[in-house]
C-alpha cells in the first residue's frame, strides 16, 4: 500500500466501533453523549467535526451535542476551533488527547492539594482523626504529582517512539 492509497473506511464498523467505546468511556465514568462524541472525534479521520456533523452522526440533538462538547472542552479532552470567515465552531481532538486531559487533571490535584492542606490547620491539625485524614489526602496528592511528573518525561520518550515511523504530518 503506498502513502497515497489509504485503506477503505467501514463506516458502518466505525459507527459500531464508537458505540462500543462510548460504552466503555460511560462505564468508565464519562456523561453518556460526552463519550459518544469523543469516541466519533477520535474515530474521524481528521478528528474534527462541526457541531452539525455530530448531531447528524451520531442523531441526537444540537442541545446534546452543546452539552457533551462543553464538558469535553472543560476537561481538555477536546479543543474549539473557530474556521475563518465563519461563525461556526469546530470540535477538535488532538492525537495526544489523553496527554492533554491528564495534565489538566494535574493542575485539579494541585488544587485540591492546597485544598485540604489549608484544613489540616483548620480541624486541629494531624492530633484530630479529621487532620490526619486531610494529612493523609495532601500526602497521596504530594506523591502523585510527583508521579506525573515523571510519567510526564517517559510518555515524551515514548511518544516519540511510536510516532516516529509515522508518516509525515500523521
């Protein structure tokens, strides 16, 4: 197969396809249409599509769509991209999605760290059961900072394994 031959898409394999992942993203804890939409964003083959587009892909309403790519934006899942000389938006999902996501979650931890830690001081400190559990929290969120970090590095090295052999502009 050459670089210019791309293999035929089943889209009826690919609407099966994001069914079943929107299932197990809901599974996972995900809103139900916010994993539907992810799953058609990550499944189209430029992994952008207009609001119109997933209404009409996945029949459900421009409501819903409204609600689930808001939740999707709020999390860092997915992007908005307005096309120039036009007023509608464009849903986007960048190959490294999850990347993007985690990171945002990283600044949530840092958050909720500063979080509970101001409420150690305010039960009584490490000397009350509320304290030590605060404590204890504050310590998992230290620990896994830490561990993102370095996750942070190694998944750039990885990365870059992977997509190396990928044609240019993949």
């Amino acid at each position: 197969m050459t670089a210019a031959r791309r293999p035929a898409r089943d889209e009826q394999a690919v609407s099966s396809y994001v069914e079943r992942l929107g299932d197990t993203l809901t599974d996972a804890g995900m809103p139900r249409l916010a994993s539907r939409v992810f799953a058609q964003l990550l499944a189209d083959d430029d992994g952008r599509m207009t609001a119109a587009e997933l209404t009409d892909r996945l029949e459900v309403s421009p409501a819903a769509i409204s609600g689930a790519v808001r939740y999707l934006t709020q999390t860092a899942l997915i992007g908005k991209e307005r096309t120039r000389g036009s007023r509608r938006d464009v849903y986007v999902v960048q190959a490294d999605a999850w990347h993007g996501a985690m990171l945002s979650r990283d600044r949530v931890l840092a958050q909720l760290e500063a979080g509970m830690r101001s409420g150690v001081d305010a039960v009584g400190g490490t000397a009350t059961p509320a304290g030590r559990r605060l404590q204890l929290s504050v310590a998992f969120l230290e620990f896994l900072a830490e561990r993102l970090g370095a996750l942070e590095d190694e998944w750039s090295e990885r990365r870059s394994q992977i997509t190396d052999s990928w044609p240019a502009g993949a």
